[in-house]
C-alpha cells in the first residue's frame, strides 16, 4: 500500500542500501590523497630520538653529552705524546713495538670487561650535568 503523502517511499529509502558516495556526484574532484608529511616526519624524528638515547647510553665517549670533552682530551693527549716523541725522540728499537695506537687505546676495547671499567672510568672523569 502507498499512501499519499509519501511515507512508503521514505521508509524504502531508508531501509536500503547506499550505493553510491557522496563524492562521487564531485565528477572528478576526488583524488587519493598523498602521503601525511607530518606524521612521517614526526615518526622519523621519534625514531632518531630514539636511536641516539640507546647509542649514548651505549657509548656515552662517542655519542653522550660529554663526548665532545672526551674527544678534546684525546687530542690533548696525542699533542703531548707527539712533544715527548720530539724531545726524547722515537722509543728504543730493542723494545717490542707497540700495535695500538692512542686512538684504538681509547676508542676501541677488546672485551666487555675492560669496556665496562672504561665506562665506569668515563662516568667518574666526566660526570653528565
């Protein structure tokens, strides 16, 4: 039965399914959009972040506050061996020839033993503010 004022109709509209979109009616003015820049770079910045705490926590002489002051030390240290080597001149051939150089004394450990006191050394000479 349909009535006159249109009450059949409203309820079929409503009891069906919609089949279309509402942009599409835009003929063409719907376009995929692009990429969110914000969020990505938000998400690349909190992922850094995150990678540079666990690098200083891990190496705090490369990568922490004071790595800098370490750094600076290190070359304080070269000058006065390259001075001392001036002065007294080259160590004695007779001597066994030492491999490691400052740098890979001070940067490079051969076990997690001698790293862990170099940290506890590190933590002492340089205390984070």
């Amino acid at each position: 039965m349909r009535s006159r004022n249109g009450t059949h109709k409203i309820s079929q509209s409503l009891s069906r399914r919609v089949t279309h979109y509402a942009t599409r009616t835009l003929a063409g003015a719907h376009r995929p959009r692009g990429p969110d820049e914000l969020h990505q770079l938000s998400r690349i910045l909190t992922q850094y972040l995150r990678i540079a705490r666990r690098m200083e926590k891990r190496d705090p002489h490369l990568f922490g506050p004071r790595a800098r002051d370490y750094f600076l030390d290190t070359l304080r240290v070269e000058r006065q061996q390259e001075a001392l080597h001036k002065i007294y001149g080259p160590p004695d051939p007779s001597q066994p020839a030492r491999v490691s150089t400052l740098w890979t004394d001070r940067y490079h450990f051969s076990s997690p033993s001698e790293y862990r006191k170099f940290l506890k050394w590190f933590r002492e000479q340089y205390p984070s503010s």
